[in-house]
C-alpha cells in the first residue's frame, strides 16, 4: 500500500509539473532564458569576428547547453531544447538580431558590457529552472541546488571554450556562486512550500543581483598567485618543513 501510495504521489507531482511547464512560469523562464544566454552567445561571436554561421551555432550552443546537460542528467530525454522548436527558433532570431545589428568596432566596450549583463541574466534565469526541473524529478534539495548551478554555468562555458576564453566560471566575478546563491532561495521556497512563481522570481533576482554587484564592485574570490594566497601557501610550506 504505501509504495502504491508512492508511486501515486510522484504521478501527481510529475502530473503537476508538466502543467507548470507547458503554460506557467518555468516554460517563461526557460524561453526567456534561452534568449538572453543566445544575445551572449552571439554577441561573443562578433566580438571574435565570426562569420554568420558562427555566430548562429554560438548562439544555440550557448543558449541550450545547460539545460540539455541538466535533462541529460535527470532522464528528461529527449532534451526539451530538442523537442521544442521554439528553443532553435528562439536562438537563431537572437543570433541574427545580434549579427545584423552590433555596434561598429569603435564600440567593443559598450559590446563587451552586453555579453556580461545577457549573461549574468541568463545564468539567472536557467540556474532557477534548473532546480525547479531537478525537485519536479525528485532530486533531494542538495542535489537539485547543484544542478540548477550547474544548468546556469554550463551555457557560458561552452560558449568560452568555443572561442578559446578561459569560462568565466573558472576565474569570474562570483559566477559559479551567484547561480548556486539563487539555486538555494528556490529549494528554500520549495522547502517552505511557496509558490513557485514567487520562488523562482526571488532566486533569479538573487542570482542576478550577485552577479551584477560582483561585476560593478569587483567581489571574487581568490584566485591563484594572489600575493595573500601565496603567502599563506609559504607559510603552510614553511610550517611543515
């Protein structure tokens, strides 16, 4: 009786779920999402001077990494950004906005500033419908803050590798921590049975307030040959000779 229970109440859950999916927040969240990470992914490509065809794959790329990985991990397969067209589209028509519209190379800053704040918008965005993915498929909160992280970073970093950066993740202005910063308030929410609008507009506002303040402000953690950093390694190295 109580596995038949279970097993009911996970059909509920999931039941509920694709409802939110298909006409609430969480399928907003994710198209809104896929734009502004496609504008980052595009408007990297004509900062490193790539043809149209290039930009057009850095758009997607950038746009549906993480939340392929994240449906990979979870077994929501095939990916959503490879069942719905609107992913594709969504991206292509960044993507050409971007290409027939960027500034002229006298303006690489201004550009510059675009990519950061598409980005830090869309780690937002898809670092909050990563966890709220992750908890519908009843992944334990630890474990759904994670991969809503992970959804969040791993459009960026495709998008770094892609044109040979270094991904912001691994040297950033408190990248990483900003998305897992808005993964916690939405397992909070969800942990406080708040609705999971509400959850996934505190998370977003979270994250992008981090990042954007980390940006401005210049906050990030320590970074290696840092001289503090390094001092400290002497002194450890010193203490154990």
């Amino acid at each position: 009786m109580i596995p038949a229970l279970g097993a009911e109440q996970v059909l509920q859950t999931l039941a509920g779920f694709k409802e939110y999916t298909t006409t609430g927040t969480l399928l907003v969240l994710e198209l809104v999402g896929t734009f502004v990470f496609a504008l980052s992914g595009a408007t990297a490509g004509v900062k490193h001077r790539l043809d149209l065809f290039g930009v057009l794959v850095l758009s997607f790329a950038t746009a549906t990494a993480g939340g392929i990985t994240r449906d990979v991990l979870i077994g929501a397969v095939p990916p959503a950004a490879l069942r719905d067209w609107r992913y594709l589209g969504i991206s292509m028509l960044a993507g050409l906005v971007v290409f027939f519209w960027s500034p002229r190379p006298e303006r690489q800053r201004p550009l510059r500033n675009l990519v950061l704040t598409f980005d830090a918008a869309g780690l937002a965005l898809f670092a909050v419908s990563g966890t709220q993915k992750a908890l519908a498929y009843g992944l334990d909160p630890v474990m759904a803050a994670l991969l809503g992280m992970l959804t969040g970073i791993g459009g960026g970093m495709l998008r770094d590798v892609l044109v040979s950066d270094i991904p912001a993740v691994l040297h950033s202005d408190l990248y990483a921590i900003a998305a897992l910063a808005g993964a916690i308030v939405v397992v909070v929410g969800d942990v406080l049975r708040a609705p999971p609008a509400a959850s996934a507009v505190a998370g977003a506002a979270c994250c992008f307030g981090i990042r954007l303040a980390a940006l401005w402000r210049g906050w990030r953690l320590p970074t290696a040959g840092d001289e503090k950093a390094t001092e400290v390694a002497d002194n450890a190295g010193g203490r154990r000779d």
